[in-house]
C-alpha cells in the first residue's frame, strides 16, 4: 500500500496506521515525508466507487467559495487520498456555518440536469446518475426509488412493496412546488459530517444533481447535532418552500430503500412508516 500511496502523491510516506474497515475498503491514517497527514480509503478494486467519489467532492466544490467540502488529493480505481481532518466537538457557531454554506452550495452554480456525468454509487451500490432533464418527482421515482424497491423487495411483504408503489404513483403531487435541480451531497447522515477546525466538511458523497430538501431530509433521518441550528441558518439563507417539513419523509424514502437492501428487515418498519407519512 505504501508504495502505491507515494506513487499517487508522488511524495514519500514516513508512516501509515491502520483506523479498520467500511464497506469493502481498508481506512488509514498515513504521515508523509513532509509532515503532513492524510486519509486513504484502500481496497484490491473498487470498480469506481473511489472515482466517483473524488469527482463527487471536486464538483460540489464547483458550486462556489466556501463550499464545504474537503480537497482530493489524489484517487484511482483501488486508493482515495483526502487531508486529515482533526475532529473537533460540534458548535452551534460551527453549524449556523454549515447550514449557511449547505444553503449556498445548493443554490450556487446550479446544475442543467437531475443526475451526474459519471456513474455513481451510494456505499458500494451503483446508483443511476444518467443526466435528466425531466421533472424532479418522474426522476426520483424513476433513478431512486424503483431500483431500490427491486433491490430490497426480498425483504418486505407484498404489502409494503404496494404501499411503496402507491408513493410513487402519486409523487407528482406529494413532490411540493418544482425546484431547479442543486448540486446535493446525497447521503448526507451525520457520519459523514467532518467537525473540524470550527466548522464542518461533507465527506463521502454521493453526489449529484437533486432536490435540496433531500440534503436535509438526511441529516435528520438519523438525527445530527445542533440540527435545529442548521436548519435555521440554512432556511434563513435560502427559504425552503412551505410545506417542506411534511415532504420529510419522502425524501427519506431512498436512503431507507438504500438500507433494506445493504442490511435487510431491520430498516423495513421504518421504511414502512415514511412511506405512509408521505402519502399523508
């Protein structure tokens, strides 16, 4: 791994320590020759799952200064290089700050389309980001919901396979008013929220071009700290739509579909509960 690593810095390694495993990459904290410390997610092939990720983070940076979101340092096929972050505890300064630029990395340099121009992946599942320049609610349906359905449905009953259906059969009008899509980090759980230096960084995306309430539908689908924070600065900065509090749960609808189909039945009651307070 040593020799890889400086070959894809092109700088000298003085030390790697081992931080365990997720999903079916190694992490690691390694020294370089010049005192600086950085992240590596390793693995023998990741069948551009590390790709997607540094085109991800180097194109949510696109969206402006203050964007926030760690540099690559350096990514292929089996190695993602990103600078150390030292955690820090979570502040409310830190996320007023991070409500603020999560609002503007939403409505800043704007993407054309739905989707992304590489193939993506949310873990170590692909996900469909082919360009769309339909309407959000046909597309979330179509790319986020339906394949997520088919991939975790060995899980869930007849029924709550059809209560799933019934969402997506009405989603045109569950959807809210039409929003221009936003560049959006797409798994943004509270693990991948870097507390660092007196702010945060999103880390892991799975970016593409969405709607910006999945952003935040997200963060609270397992809970992040000093939420009402964030929400407030970010809805101070660039007003959500009425009503966006009750589209919560269809928002979150995919990342559950996402976690029936990695790890099963578990996830199933709180699939079926978002589903049913979608529909309302």
């Amino acid at each position: 791994m040593r020799g890889r690593l400086e070959a894809l810095l092109g700088t000298g390694v003085a030390d790697v320590s081992d931080l365990g495993s997720s999903h079916a990459w190694t992490l690691h904290r390694a020294t370089l020759a010049d005192g600086r410390a950085v992240f590596v997610k390793a693995a023998s092939d990741q069948a551009g799952v590390f790709a997607a990720e540094a085109a991800g983070l180097r194109w949510l940076g696109e969206a402006g200064r203050g964007t926030p979101v760690p540099d690559v340092l350096a990514a292929d096929d089996r190695m993602l290089v990103l600078p150390w972050l030292p955690s820090t505890p979570p502040s409310r300064e830190a996320a007023e700050r991070l409500g603020r630029e999560l609002a503007a990395l939403h409505t800043g340099n704007r993407p054309d389309a739905y989707g992304a121009p590489w193939d993506g992946f949310i873990a170590d599942l692909p996900l469909d980001n082919t360009p769309d320049g339909r309407d959000w609610p046909r597309w979330y349906a179509e790319r986020r919901l339906e394949p997520f359905l088919r991939l975790g449905a060995r899980h869930l009953s007849d029924g709550d396979v059809r209560l799933v259906e019934r969402v997506m059969a009405d989603i045109a009008d569950l959807a809210g008013p039409p929003e221009s899509p936003s560049r959006i980090h797409g798994d943004l759980w509270s693990g991948n929220v870097q507390w660092t230096d007196g702010r945060a960084l999103l880390i892991d995306p799975a970016a593409h071009g969405g709607h910006r309430e999945t952003d935040l539908a997200m963060m609270a689908l397992f809970g992040a700290p000093h939420l009402d924070t964030v929400l407030a600065a970010y809805d101070e900065a660039a007003p959500l739509a009425d009503g966006w509090r009750s589209r919560v749960p269809l928002h979150q609808l995919h990342p559950l579909l996402v976690h029936v189909a990695l790890f099963g039945g578990s996830y199933r009651s709180s699939l079926v509960d978002a589903a049913r307070a979608a529909l309302g």
